[in-house]
C-alpha cells in the first residue's frame, strides 16, 4: 500500500518540496472537505494498535494505523496585539500562485489528510459544526511545530508557503518555553464557492520553534542527535508533512522521557516531526448559530469534548478582539525504536473568533470583509494553547 501511495508523489525539487497527486479518500465529510490519505509511514509496526477510547474525546472512527512518524529577514519582535487590518485580501494573486494553486492545494489536502487520519476527535468536531446548519468550515490557520537548529526551524517549512505567495510576517517569542515563531499571511485569489477546508479560502500558517541552544546540553544532544541523522529531510518538511513521516529515524522511549520533562514541545516534535499541530476553524465565518465562540464551546462541550483549559476555556487578546479556544489533542500509541510502545500526544484543533476592528465598527453585517477584522497572533492567547498537548491537560481528560 505505501509503495502504491508513494508512486503518487514525485519531489520536484528541494526548493518547492514536494508534488503529491492522489484521488480524494472517502469521508463523511461533504466533497469540499473530502482530502488525500496516504498510509502510515513504512516504519510503523503493524503491532501497534490505537489506544481504546477513554472519553468523549476519542471517537471511534475508521481505525488508523499507529504513526511514526531562523529566520535571516529581520521583522521586529511581537509580544503585544496586532491590530491593523489585514490586507491580504486587497492584493492581487501573484502570478507563481496561479499557476500552481493546483498542486500548492493537493500538498495541504495530504497534510489534512494525515491530521484528520491521526486525530479523531478533530476529525468529529469538524464533522459536527458542519452538519449543524450546513455550514462552510473555513480554516484561520494552521500550524506546525519545528527545532530550531541544523536548519530544521521555521524556515524549513515555511520556504514552501513562501514560494506560494504566503508573506511573514510579526516575530512572537515565548521566553518561558524558549519558543519563537513567525507567522505568514495567506495569498488572495479567487477560490471556488462553496469551499471548505483546505479548499476554501486559504489559512494563515502559524510555525514555531524550540530555541534548541536555549536548552540543557542533555536534550541538545538528544535534538541534534535525530535532526543530524535526517540527511536532507530539513529540504523536504513539506513532503515529510504530507507524507506524515519523520526525516529522522524513531528514537529511544528513555529519550522521550528525558525530553518531556524538560520541554513538552520537544517531547512532541520529536516524535510528530512536521505533522500537523493543529488547524483552526474561523467562527465568525459560521453561517448558523454557532459564529461566536461562546456558543461554540458550549455546543461543544454539550457534545462530550473537553476543551483546554489552561487560563480558562476562553483566551481573550488585551484589546478584547481576538477569542480563540482549543480541544485537548488526542493520544496514539507510538512503537519506539526500543520495541517499547506508549502513548504520546498528537494533534488537536482550535477555534478563534475575530472580531471587527474600531475604526469599521459602523459598518453593516453584510459589508464587513475579512480585512476589516482584528488580524495577527497574541502571545498570551497562544502561549495557552500550546498547553493544549500536555500531559496535565492529556491526563484531565482522561480522568
């Protein structure tokens, strides 16, 4: 099956990563949502089965194969709210995006794909709000975790979105971490009616890094330990992203360990590589009842899923116009390279309401774009929901 899945992806250069061309897998998504599903990377052991359900959270869906899986442009640093308009939406869609909005879509399809095969309660709740008055799941970003060393950081990933038109933009550290990240505005393009997804109007991307010199010189050993095995993987995050496949080999669970008690994001980059860490539904482009995130919580939360609630359920921005909320991730069975098998953190999805900006707040429902609301990322909303893949909020949940 993997050789089958991997005749259907070509790399057509270490600049643009990858070209993935593959039919739409089956679904009870609508066939907006429909998206590619390439099999579990070949390392996996087929001794490894999911983790029984232990709540609401873990939805039983079609079982899915255990995984395996510095920026040179100076921007200002952002600790504070980003508040102008975005303009992304006023541009016209460079010419390099048209020509290859095609294959840029295809690749985000995979990586869909592997998030929504490895994720269960994702896949339900996008399910879920869709089916409650038809609505059209846009996507506000979505985001990746990376080690910031031997060039395997942000710009790993992102040269790819960067070659399709994605702008960077505003720097955001988190010194408690030792994380940073960028994130990149979207291109504006025409994009179908009706489009859900991956296949509606296209995300942010959000990409953040463990600062690895930042940390002991035990887990820098570690980290460079597996990035340096990896060859040229750092060339290919993308492909390894919609491959769902780690550039580097499946490390010692006593590893894991070592590094989870020093840095949860570590822990988990190491064995998720450039999976998915999460996609988030933009409410406020609901068309039912569902388009302010309170009433999305609850009806959530009204459905069996608990949601992170690091600083509360709700993170709200300083200037009150960005909410966002977060599922706990959901957990898979990992077979590490010692034969031990345990259960480890994946993915999980977030939600963020965007309100209008003050200088529009006299415009009518019906004339307020996209360029009108509150734009950026907020430190303090996004330092919470990286607590959504802990083992305090994992073991919450559980309980």
């Amino acid at each position: 099956m993997m050789c089958m899945k991997l005749k259907q992806l070509t790399m057509i250069s270490s600049h643009s990563s990858s070209i993935v061309k593959s039919a739409s897998a089956s679904s009870t998504f609508p066939p907006s949502l429909h998206s590619l599903a390439p099999s579990s990377s070949s390392s996996s052991s087929s001794s490894c089965l999911p983790l029984q359900p232990k709540s609401r959270n873990f939805i039983s869906l079609k079982p899915s194969s255990p995984f395996h899986g510095n920026s040179s442009v100076p921007l200002r640093k952002r600790n504070l709210s980003v508040v102008s308009a975005s303009k992304s939406d006023d541009r016209d869609p460079s010419s390099s995006f048209q020509g290859g909005e095609s294959f840029f879509r295809t690749v985000l399809q995979s990586m869909e794909a592997v998030y929504l095969n490895r994720n269960p309660t994702a896949k339900a709740v996008l399910e879920l709000v869709q089916s409650s008055g038809n609505n059209q799941i846009c996507y506000d970003h979505i985001a990746f975790r990376t080690f910031g060393v031997n060039g395997h950081g942000i710009d790993s990933i992102a040269s790819f979105f960067m070659d399709y038109g994605y702008t960077k933009q505003d720097e955001l550290r988190f010194p408690a971490k030792k994380l940073k990240a960028f994130w990149f505005s979207p291109p504006s393009f025409h994009y179908p009616d009706g489009g859900s997804g991956v296949n509606g109007p296209l995300p942010r991307v959000f990409i953040s890094e463990l600062l690895v010199d930042q940390m002991s010189p035990q887990i820098q050993e570690i980290i460079r330990k597996y990035t340096e095995t990896s060859g040229s993987g750092k060339k290919h995050a993308a492909l390894a992203s919609a491959l769902g496949s780690l550039t580097w080999g499946k490390p010692l669970y006593s590893e894991f360990q070592q590094l989870a008690r020093e840095s949860e994001y570590a822990a988990w980059t190491l064995v998720n590589g450039y999976a998915v860490n999460h996609v988030t539904i933009s409410i406020h482009r609901l068309k039912s009842q569902l388009n302010n995130i309170k009433s999305l919580n609850q009806f959530i939360e009204d459905n069996g899923f608990r949601l992170n609630s690091e600083g509360g359920v709700l993170k709200v921005s300083p200037d009150g116009l960005l909410l966002q909320s977060s599922t706990v991730a959901d957990a898979f069975p990992f077979c590490f390279s010692d034969g031990v098998t345990e259960s480890v953190p994946c993915s999980y999805i977030e939600f963020a309401e965007r309100l209008v900006l003050p200088q529009y707040k006299n415009l009518t429902e019906a004339e307020v774009k996209e360029f009108h609301r509150r734009d950026g990322f907020e430190v303090g909303n996004a330092d919470k929901i990286f607590e959504s893949t802990s083992k305090e909020q994992l073991t919450r949940r559980a309980a």
